[in-house]
C-alpha cells in the first residue's frame, strides 16, 4: 500500500464517487477503482459499500478514514520541514510535456508557483519521445510523457495519471457493427502518428490482432489535427479518451471500439540526477492530496471519463 492509494482511498470518500474522485485526482476512472482494490486486498478488508447513491465507507473504512488523513497529513508536515531545513529553493527547472491532459501541467505548475516561487520554471512541449531525448540530452530537467510500455532504467518515474484510446470515424462513414468490420476499414485511410508515439503502438497492435495492414496511413503528429480529419471524413484514426468524448458529444465522430485501455502519463527525470534537492522537491509535490474543495461524501466509451489528451 503507498500514498496514492491512501489519497485516493481519502478522495473516494469525501467525493462519494468514483467519477468525481477521478476528476479530482486527475485519473482515469480505472486507475482510480485499481487503488482502491489493492488497497482493500492489502488490508484484508471491504472499505466501501456500492449503491445507488455511490461509494458509501463500510464501517471500518470509517474507522481507516481518520487515521488515514493523519497519514497524509504528517508526510506533508515532513515534506514541509525537509523544505524549510534545506532553506528556499532556487534556481531554474526546464520541463517538457508530451501534450498530456493540460489540466494535469496546470494544477502541477499552479502548486508549484505557490510552494517554491523563487524556481523558474520553461515549459517546452513537443512528442513524448522529444521528451524523453531532451531529458536524457540534459536539454530538459524533466518532463510528462506517455507510456504504454514499462519505462527504461535509466528514468525515475512518477505515474500522475491514465488514459485510454478509441477508434473514431466520421459518424456514418462506416456501418455500424461490433466488432468492427476490419477489412472494410483496412480499405480506408488511418489518420496516425508515429509508431513510437502511445496511439501508433496501439494502431500497430490493432493491425497485427486483426492480420490487416491499411492501404493508406496519413502521418499526423497532432490529435487536434487528426480529430479535424477524422471529423471531415478524410479517413479513421485514434483520438485520447477525453478528446474522443468530447467529439462524440459534438457529434463530430462515432467511436468504433476501444484500441487500448490504459496509457500511463509519467512524469520522469533521470535516476540520478545532478540537482537533487530540487527535482526531489518537484516530485513530493506531484503526490501531495488535494485541497478540500467542500463537496459532500455522499460504458459509454464516448462518456467515461478519462485523463490525457494528445500524444
């Protein structure tokens, strides 16, 4: 059991919602009900009930509740003290984002502003692999990228959030069917990134599932553009969990199936890195529990709600 879980375990009963405890944490709804799961199986007991009204504590998740918000509560007290031990930190902090779910970068960067205004920050954003090479080129100190894979060695990792992908198409471009009629979409234009990017790894795993190879692929690099196209009828492609809601809603695409469950945005660094003290500061924030926002305790592929956006 790790402070993640905790948090979230803390997020779910203030919200009284899965959803909401999502939306609060910036996490997929999955990943959300992951940690409570582990959490319950690492304990050996049943924290919530499930019911019409929504995620109601059992009456020893009630007893867990207190002493988990003390958890949480000393571990910010600590990373608090270790701060002030180590007296105001400054300097400058390059960070890179691969387009993830803005939200994520904004609340990241709006704590940081608060707790260590004396760090520059320069955001550069760019494709998850322009990342990677930038942290390791030490052009970047660090970045938010997405994983599909298990990251290398050679990084240290900070999971902050998840997200799916689904297949989308102009509504009415093909005949509705389930599952997809594969060779018909074989005969039209794949609207996709690159083969290293999260959505060109899952359209590669979708080809070699289903023995297909599209006659045409357009190589895009930016979901805004790829959502255009696919919205105009110029072919299919992949579009991230939110953006992909949000054009079902508009009624500018149909979502044909989900080409993969989970993608993980990672925030990393290099494993060793030559400015601890900072890097180390950054990280504890991005596992700090959220403010109370006084809420009460109390699928649609196209409406489940995930985080991420583009590649």
């Amino acid at each position: 059991m790790d402070i993640h879980q905790i948090k979230t375990f803390l997020a779910v009963a203030r919200e009284g919602s899965i959803t909401r405890a999502s939306e609060r944490l910036y996490l997929s709804q999955p990943a959300v009900s992951a940690h409570i799961k582990a959490m319950e199986e690492t304990l050996g007991l049943v924290l919530f009930e499930r019911t019409s009204r929504g995620m109601q504590l059992t009456l020893e998740g009630q007893r867990l509740l207190v002493k988990a918000e003390r958890t949480l509560l000393a571990q910010r007290e600590l990373i608090d003290e270790a701060t002030r031990l180590k007296g105001s930190l400054v300097g400058s902090l390059r960070l890179g984002a691969s387009h993830v779910d803005a939200g994520v970068v904004a609340r990241f960067l709006t704590v940081l502003a608060e707790r260590v205004p004396e760090v520059e920050v320069s955001l550069k954003y760019g494709t998850s692999l322009d990342i990677l090479r930038g942290i390791r080129s030490g052009e970047l100190d660090a970045g938010f990228y997405n994983e599909a894979d298990q990251p290398a060695g050679d990084l240290a990792t900070l999971e902050v959030s998840r997200f799916a992908t689904y297949l989308a198409a102009q509504p009415g471009l093909v005949p509705a069917s389930s599952p997809p009629d594969w060779q018909r979409l074989a005969e039209l234009p794949w609207i996709l990134p690159t083969s290293t990017t999260c959505c060109g790894q899952a359209a590669e795993a979708l080809f070699a599932k289903h023995r297909f190879r599209p006659k045409r692929i357009i190589g895009i690099d930016r979901e805004s553009v790829t959502r255009t196209l696919i919205a105009g009828g110029v072919g299919v492609g992949l579009l991230h969990a939110d953006s992909a809601a949000e054009a079902q809603a508009q009624g500018e695409v149909e979502l044909l199936c989900e080409a993969q469950a989970s993608v993980r945005v990672l925030f990393a660094h290099l494993a060793e890195p030559a400015r601890e003290p900072l890097l180390s500061a950054v990280r504890s924030l991005l596992i700090e529990p959220p403010a109370r926002d006084g809420h009460a305790d109390g699928c649609n592929a196209g409406t489940t709600r995930q985080h991420g956006k583009t590649r």
